[in-house]
C-alpha cells in the first residue's frame, strides 16, 4: 500500500494546457490505478516521489480543494499520525470499504476522542449509510439544490464559540409547505455539512440552533418518518462530528407533537441535549454567544442573508466535491460475513405512506 502525501490532478486535453483541478492526501493501492481511470476517465495516472499525477485527455473539469490535512496536525496535539496510520492499514484490509482519504481519516478519529476501535465503527457506518441511501446523501442536481435553497438557509458560522464549537444555524425561507420536501431538505443539510468538514476540518464540538419561525403544521403532513430515522442514525453513528447541543428558537405550539415523531429515533444522549429557549435569544447567548450569532437574531456577526448567498455560492460551486464523494461507495458482495442492507441497519423495510396527526 503506499501511503499519498498529495494527489495533484490535472487536465491535459491540449498538451500547452495542462493545470492542476484539485489536490488532496490520500491513501491508495496500487492496483486501484485502473479504478481511477474508470471512474474519472483519465487517460493516465503517474507515481512519483509519493505523489500521484493523475492526467486527463477530457474536457470534463472537476475543481475543489479540500483542506490541507497538516493543519489538523499543528493544531492538535491528541492527533497522532501513528494512530492515522494504523486506521489507514485497518481499511486497507476491508474489501468492501472504499478509500477514504487521509483528512477523512482525522476527522473519523477527532470526532470520536482518538478511539481507533469507535473510528472504525463510524467508518464503516458512514460509507454504508450513504451508500444504502443515495437518495437523502447523495448529489442532488444543480435545479434541485437551488430549488433547496430557495427553501431554506443553513449555515455555518463564521466563527465558533469560545469552547471552540462551530454552531450551525437552520431556518425556512419559505414558508410555503407545498414547496417543503423534507428529504432534499436533509440532503441540503448534509451537504453544507461535508463541505464544511472537509474545507475548514475538525471542531470541538457541533452546535445546531434550529430557528422554527415560518414552520407551519403543514410541514408535519410533508415529514418522511424513514429518512428522518435514517438520518437521526447517521448523525448519531457515523457523522464525524462531535455533537454538543441541539437548540430551538421561535418554538411552535405544536413542538410536541414534531418531538413525539422524531424523540423515538434518539438516544438518551441526544434528547439531554434538546434545549427549547421559549422566552428571549438571552437564554441561547449562554450557549451561543451574541457576538457570533448573526445580527438578526441581535448578534453581532454577519446577518443570515449575508451568510446564505456565501454558502449557496460556495455549494454551487463544488458540486464536483459532491460527485466525488459519491463515488466512495461500500460493495457488499465483497463484506467480510453477512451483507447488510437498509432493514438490518435501521430496522425498517418500507415507507410511511401516510402520516397522521392528531
């Protein structure tokens, strides 16, 4: 197995025209040469000084840059690139798991306190649910994710709290049930998701402040119990995120009934960590400070619609990124023991096809 120090990717349909697409690290076989090409329709791909030339004859572009993974180093002290190593050789010899990168690695193993054993079993669960589930984690054409967007905003950010937590802040746009669909509403928010990891790396810790202004009990008809099961299981099983609060704001009067849909699907772990600010945004500052929540909830940092046409952008702008990690997919027929499938993971073989409230 070599071990990657940088993939430098490059077009090369002329040959006075040749420039790098993207680059990241990356562990790889050598045999996988010939997967690459099938999958990226390069040409040619050269190994040298531990780097990877890979070179395309295509006018197909794929441009984006994940974050450099040395950061992650410097900046944690915990992070030890023996145990990197020791993950990487760990899924050198899992046949049915795809080559996850070294970034990716990291972030399996920040997110679960420098455990390789609970590491391993996020990776394993992350590469399944998202190969299991095309339609909530995979690449949504370009119309549906603006569509989405003209939904909702969710967003990241700027910056964290002071214990070092990213906050993630959701809220509807339109509030319109008709134009909800609740699982490309899931995919949007796993998208902002991945791109974040992979861009800007590890955090402490993952805040979601949910604002529920504009959310009608209309939505409630339009919610797909399966995918939002499926979802809770991913978020609490196989994301790499260390989650460390969940907060709603502008709380419903029908709050109660949105919680005995969804509270079956959580862990006791994750309900302790439901908290509903009924009152005044006083009581969320002691969690998410005023000076980074945006200037429309009376915080000082920039305001939503600034930070939504900046995460629409930079999605738009990397739908290569999603394809590529659409391509990192699990072959069951090549599982060690038993496949698995959708019914074994989450217990559920079919749809809600109607869902009644009182």
């Amino acid at each position: 197995m070599l071990i990657i120090s940088n993939v430098l990717i490059y077009d090369d349909y002329s040959l006075n025209d040749r420039y790098i697409i993207f680059s990241w690290s990356v562990s790889i076989h050598q045999q996988d040469v010939q997967h690459w090409i099938h999958n990226y329709q390069f040409s040619e791909i050269h190994t040298r000084n531990y780097n990877i030339e890979i070179v395309s004859h295509t006018k197909k572009k794929m441009s984006f840059q994940l974050m450099d993974v040395e950061t992650e180093y410097e900046k944690d002290k915990n992070l030890k690139r023996e145990d990197i190593q020791i993950l990487a050789e760990w899924m050198d010899k899992q046949p049915h798991l795809p080559k996850a990168t070294e970034l990716q690695l990291v972030l399996f193993l920040q997110s679960c306190y420098y455990r390789l054993e609970a590491a391993k079993t996020a990776i394993d669960n992350f590469f399944t649910v998202r190969t299991l589930c095309p339609d909530i984690f995979g690449t949504p054409s370009v119309e549906t994710l603006k569509q989405q967007l003209s939904v909702s905003t969710i967003n990241v950010l700027p910056k964290k709290t002071p214990e070092g937590y990213s906050v993630i802040v959701m809220k509807l746009l339109d509030p319109n049930p008709e134009h909800y669909h609740n699982v490309s509403q899931i995919n949007f928010s796993d998208l902002t998701l991945m791109l974040s990891l992979h861009q800007k790396g590890t955090s402490t810790g993952i805040i979601t402040v949910f604002d529920m202004k504009g959310l009608a009990f209309g939505h409630l008809t339009r919610f797909n119990l399966v995918a939002i099961k499926k979802h809770l299981f991913y978020i609490q099983e196989a994301a790499p995120i260390r989650i460390k609060g969940v907060h709603y704001i502008n709380v419903v009067p029908f709050m109660d009934k949105i919680m005995a849909m969804v509270k079956p699907f959580m862990k006791k772990e994750l309900v302790q960590l439901l908290n509903f600010h009924t009152d005044s945004m006083e009581s969320l500052f002691k969690f998410v400070p005023k000076e980074i929540m945006p200037e429309d909830y009376g915080g000082e940092g920039p305001s939503l619609a600034t930070l939504h046409e900046q995460n629409r952008k930079n999605l738009l702008e990397n739908m290569d990124f999603f394809r590529w990690l659409d391509t990192l997919k699990v072959d069951e027929s090549k599982r060690p023991g038993k496949p698995k499938n959708a019914g074994e993971i989450f217990g559920v073989d079919g749809t809600f096809k109607k869902l009644e409230v009182d």
